[in-house]
C-alpha cells in the first residue's frame, strides 16, 4: 500500500467529521486550555480550515498534555495525560486512517486497544494455550511503559510503514509537545502520553516488535497493550524465556522489564486482566474467574454504595449498585463464579436492609413499616425497640420477611446471578 501521501486522507471531510463525533462520544476532560468537548464543534467552525492548513505545511503546534496521576490499587501512581479537545480530534482522525494500515501487520494473539477486540479474547486464548499442555505461565511485567518508549526507535519503526513526511511530523510533534505539571512546562523526551487518542495505536506499533519476536521464537504468548504473558511447557523453559525475552525487551526495545512484579509460575499463581485461573479436576482443564483482587475491589467499591451515612435516597443507591453489578458481571463474565455472584448478592441484600432500616429512622416508624409489610404487630414493636445493632437486624428473620428478596427486587435491585447466568458464556 501507498502510505506518501496520506496527510489528504487525514485532512478529507469524512474523516474529519467521524473524527469530530468520536471525540464527543469519547467525552473527557478539559487539557490545559480549558475548552470542553462541548465547546469544541463551534471552535471547528471558526478554525477548522486554518488547522487543516497548519497540519498541510506542517505547522500545527500541539500544546502540552496536563498530567493526571491516578492512584494505583497496589499502590503508586499512574500517569495519564490529557492533551486539549483540539488535540484529541486532530490524533483522533490521524488515527483512524492509520490504524487499518497497521491492523494488517499486527499479531493475531494482539488483543489490546484493537477494533473488535478484548481482554475477555485475550483470557480465552490463554486458557486455550494453557489447556493445551502450555501450563507454566511467564508473567512478564513492562515498568510504566508509557512512560518509557524510546521516541528515536518508535518513529524508526513507524517509518518502516509510513512514507508521508507530513504524518511523520505530526506524530513526532505530539509525543515531544511536553506536558504540564502544576502549572509548569516539562519536556518529554521519552514516553507516549497515556491517554492520548493515538497513544494506544502507537504502543502496539512498538510492542508488535516484541510479538514478531516471540513469533519467530516458536512461543505461545498473548498480550493486551503492556500485559503480556507466555505459556510454556515446563519450568526448565518458562526460565529460559523469562531471561531472553526480558534481554530482547530491554536492550532491542529500549523499554524496562519490572523484576519485581515480572514472574515464573503455574496458573494458579497468575492475575491476567483481572482474572485469576483453576484447575477444575471434573473438567480435567483450566479455568478463569475473578481474582480475589478483583472482587476485594468490588466489594469495596458496594460498600461505597451502600454506605448509612451516604446522604442520596435509597433509590439511588440501588441505582448505582445496578450499574455497579452490570458492568462487573459483563467484564467477568467468561469466568466461572456463580457461587461467588450468590455471596454477593447475599451481602448487597443485607447492606441495602440496613440502609433501610437507618431510613425508618425512629422505632415507631420503623414499627409502622414493618406492619405495613406484613409482620405482625407483637413482631413488629419487638423488633423496632430492640435496640439491635444494624448488622444483626439485616439477619433478623422478620426483617428478612418485610424487606425480602422480591421486595428488593421490584425495588428495582438486580441479582447478580440471574443477571450473570443471563450473560455466561461458560454455564
């Protein structure tokens, strides 16, 4: 394929507007200039020919990226940078002209920030490699990635594809355009911003090299942006590959393997994408769900949601929690974990009937309503001036009976488990 003359492409109408509207789809925050993507259509209008110009003679200055760190759940920091509106639509419809051109040379087993791809591909095909005999896992871990990528080996990599000196240019000017950090300029002289619209597009250019690599080596891998791992057959070999391809990754690549987090292990011992693997000895084969990590996380993150002193109505706490489960469940749900969804939904019932119980506010009302939900009367005033602990009321049986299950449900609260049965792909 042709790639000299591809900034017209980039610059033509149709591009330009599917450009505009992913942007808007994409949302986001304000870069260092303030405007918001609501703001970004009527400043096209104004300046839409005058950028396209500057992009034509190589003029388009990109402005700094403003640095977000995001805090990391094993501690640590990541560092995102969010480049202007203005930024984001012009690396947007770079992007999409340039992503088919390298979509044809990417790895089969490449599954990260790729159209029609995902993480739960990714779990799938490892399973599909470990079950074939490949049972010792080399996790390899590559340290702050983004942060580290080489701009000189990057565009000479880039070049070996693109021929358009005007495209060159301006994918150079947005990984060297610095970034603002309280309110003071930093050069960037290594690393993609992490949150940029082209950053993705550019790691799997770099990173594709590590996957011809382990190709050329004979290697089951798979890899999701910076997650990689490899299956191999035995300890011996998971050794011997964890040492060269850790050598390939620093000294041709230029990038860091982080020793610490990098191991040699069974399955068993493996977080990949949030899951964890089993051997399931009925099945005779290995098996994905949720880490522990993962559902510590989400049970802290239900235990926001149903917390007493949280000033919102009920409702909304429902709410929240459903969108809670259905985003949960829809990520793990090539993994086995029907008993963990009944110890959830289990645990979201009882901590909503507590926050409903505190909503009763006083014994006489709390007597009331239960009356009103068909507890008798004696049962009613007992427990309502019981003076109980709220954990030991949410067990109390006629507690149970009025804010029951069904009643919970018509409230609007969804199971976890209908909702995952609904949606396995293993069941």
């Amino acid at each position: 394929m042709d790639t000299s003359s591809l900034m017209e492409q980039i610059l033509s109408k149709e591009n330009l507007n599917a450009a505009y509207l992913q942007v808007v789809r994409n949302k986001g925050a304000a870069g260092i200039d303030g405007m918001t993507v609501e703001e970004l259509g009527a400043y096209l209008s104004e300046n839409g020919e005058i950028i396209r110009e500057q992009l034509r003679t190589r003029k388009y200055k990109p402005q700094p990226v403003r640095r977000v760190e995001i805090p990391k759940p094993d501690g640590g920091v990541r560092n995102l940078g969010v480049p202007t509106v203005v930024d984001r639509f012009v690396q947007q419809a770079v992007a999409q002209v340039l992503t088919p051109i390298f979509e044809e040379q990417f790895h089969d087993h490449s599954y990260g920030f790729r159209p029609n791809r995902c993480a739960q591909q990714a779990v799938l095909k490892a399973l599909e490699m470990m079950n074939d005999g490949h049972s010792w896992i080399v996790d390899i871990d590559l340290a702050k990635f983004f942060d580290t990528v080489d701009h000189d080996k990057l565009m000479t990599i880039f070049g070996r594809t693109i021929k358009d000196g005007d495209v060159i240019s301006v994918v150079r000017k947005f990984l060297v355009s610095g970034v603002m950090i309280d309110d003071e300029y930093e050069d960037t002289i290594v690393g993609t911003p992490q949150g940029g619209n082209i950053s993705p597009l550019l790691a799997n250019i770099m990173l594709n090299e590590l996957d011809k690599e382990l190709e050329a080596r004979g290697l089951n891998f798979v890899r999701y942006a910076d997650d990689l791992i490899i299956m191999v057959g035995s300890r011996q070999a998971a050794d011997r590959v964890m040492k060269s391809v850790t050598r390939f990754i620093e000294e041709k690549l230029g990038l860091k393997v982080n020793a610490e987090k990098s191991k040699v292990d069974k399955p068993k011992g493996v977080k990949y994408l949030g899951f964890g693997f089993y051997f399931d000895s009925f099945a005779k084969a290995y098996k994905a769900r949720p880490h522990q990590k993962a559902v510590t996380k989400f049970k802290a993150q239900m235990k926001k949601l149903t917390c007493r002193s949280w000033g919102v109505s009920n409702s909304y706490k429902v709410y929240k929690l459903n969108q809670l489960i259905r985003g949960w469940v829809n990520y793990f749900r090539i993994g086995s974990m029907k008993g963990l969804c009944e110890r959830l939904d289990s645990n979201i019932r009882r901590r909503l009937r507590m926050c409903i119980w505190k909503h009763w506010k006083t014994a006489k009302n709390r007597a009331k309503n239960l009356m009103k939900l068909d507890v008798p009367r004696w049962a009613a005033y007992r427990i309502a001036y019981c003076g109980d602990r709220y954990a030991r009321l949410a067990h109390n049986g006629w507690v149970h009976k009025a804010i029951s299950n069904k009643r919970l449900a018509d409230f609007g609260l969804i199971s976890m488990l209908d909702y995952y049965t609904a949606r396995c792909v293993t069941c």
